[in-house]
C-alpha cells in the first residue's frame, strides 16, 4: 500500500501552547504531533485510522509536513509515542 520512501517519521510530544483555560492544558496532553510526512499522499482520514489503534481518535489537522491527532485521553499518546 505505501511504497517505501527516505522520509522518516517523527513523532513528538510537542506541547501546544495555550493561555486560556484548564481546559486547553488538557488539550495539550491530549494532542500527539506527527512530523515529516507526506501532506500530500496521505489524508487526515488515514491518519485517524492509523492511529486509532492506540486510543479513540477527537479529530486530526493535517498539513504539508505536520499533523495534529487529538485523542480522547492523555494515556493514547503515550502508546501512539
């Protein structure tokens, strides 16, 4: 399905930065971003599908190079990570 590439995936804990409320820290925790990634042969719809296997899936922001994949609790990112 996904011809090998020399790309390589990064993954991060990145923290989003926030000031406005407890709510939004928690957003935080809840938040795994994916770096160095093909925007353009792959879709958000993937993404959640792939990364589903570690947690439910809120939503995921995908760009060029980037995404954002929000779960529904903190402890998902730690097994996605």
């Amino acid at each position: 399905m996904f011809e090998e590439t020399r790309h390589h995936l990064f993954i991060s804990t990145q923290k989003i930065k926030s000031l406005r409320s407890r709510d939004e820290m928690s957003l935080e925790e809840r938040t795994l971003v994916v770096r160095n990634i093909d925007g353009d042969r792959l879709t958000a719809d993937l993404l959640e599908e792939l990364f589903a296997n570690f947690g439910p899936v809120v939503k995921v922001v995908l760009r060029k190079s980037f995404a954002f994949i929000e779960f529904t609790v903190k402890v998902s990112v730690g097994y996605a990570w």
